[in-house]
C-alpha cells in the first residue's frame, strides 16, 4: 500500500462519519510512513487529470479565476523546478511575502513539494520584517513586486551577516 493510499484512506474514513465524532476517534489510527509529502503523496495524486476547481479566487474588484487540480499541481511543479534552480532545497527557510493571489499557493505547493519551510510574511511591515527574517534565518525569499524593494534591503542585509550570501534574488 503506497503513502498516497493510506492517506486517502484515512481521509475517506474520516469524511465517512461527520455526525460521529466518538466513532471517528475510536477508528482513527495514524498511519505509519517512512517519509510523506502531502504534494507529491496526496495533492499530485489527487489533481491528476482533474479538471475540476482547486482554488477560486475573487478580487476585491470582482475579478473571478478559477484554477483547477491539475493546472495547480502543473504549476506549482514548474515552481518547483524553478526554486530548485536557484538552489532551494529541503529544510531551506523561504520568506514568502505574496498578497493572497494564486501564485502564493503555486509558491506554497512548491515549497512544500521540496520539502523547503514557508514563512508568512505578507502583512508584515518593514520593521517587523526585518526582525522576522533575522530570527527566522530565512534562506531565501520571494515577494510581489511591490514588496520588492523591502526584500532586497532584507537580502542586502543578511549578506552582509551572513558569509556566502544568500542563494535566491
């Protein structure tokens, strides 16, 4: 039985039984993996040549996209290939400073395909940023352009206490 079954499994068997929360815990058994990676075992498995809607997002001005399984998967993987370009790999810390649009999920995806940590860092000011990427160790990051400039003055900055630099611009 392969990661993937197991895990959906345990998930059909949950779906199974909403109104019997007693009943679920007393089946439930975490499942047993040597390693999981919820993209590749359970995302990728599951949008595989699935056409229907895995992210709908709706701007402030009525703008409507929706992406479905596959493409989301599809991207996410191109994503991937990039980060991994650049030198990204598991266990890297990536500050992710992206308003809510589809590339932070693609980014998301993608990360967590590599096995790399997310940091959230959206919202944050300048100051507060700052301070996170220095306590978070943050190896590399990716922003939206208009977040471009504080993350370059971060990058700058972790260059210079950091030997070798940072892998990612």
């Amino acid at each position: 039985m392969t990661n993937s079954d197991r895990f959906i499994g345990l998930r059909d068997q949950l779906l199974r039984a909403p109104a019997d929360w007693e009943g679920a815990r007393a089946e439930f058994r975490w499942p047993r993996f040597g390693e999981f990676n919820w993209v590749g075992d359970y995302f990728d498995v599951i949008a595989a040549g699935n056409g229907a809607t895995a992210l709908r997002m709706v701007d402030d001005a009525g703008a409507d996209q929706s992406v479905s399984f596959a493409a989301m998967s599809a991207r996410a993987a191109q994503v991937a290939a990039f980060l991994a370009s650049q030198g990204v790999k598991r266990g890297d810390r990536l500050l992710l400073m992206l308003p809510n649009c589809t590339a932070l999920w693609e980014v998301m995806l993608a990360a967590i395909r590599l096995g790399a940590v997310i940091i959230p860092a959206t919202t944050l000011a300048h100051r507060a940023l700052r301070r996170l990427a220095g306590s978070a160790g943050a190896d590399c990051h990716r922003c939206a352009r208009a977040r471009l400039d504080a993350v370059r003055a971060l990058a700058r900055a972790a260059c210079q206490r950091a030997a070798g630099g940072h892998r990612c611009r």
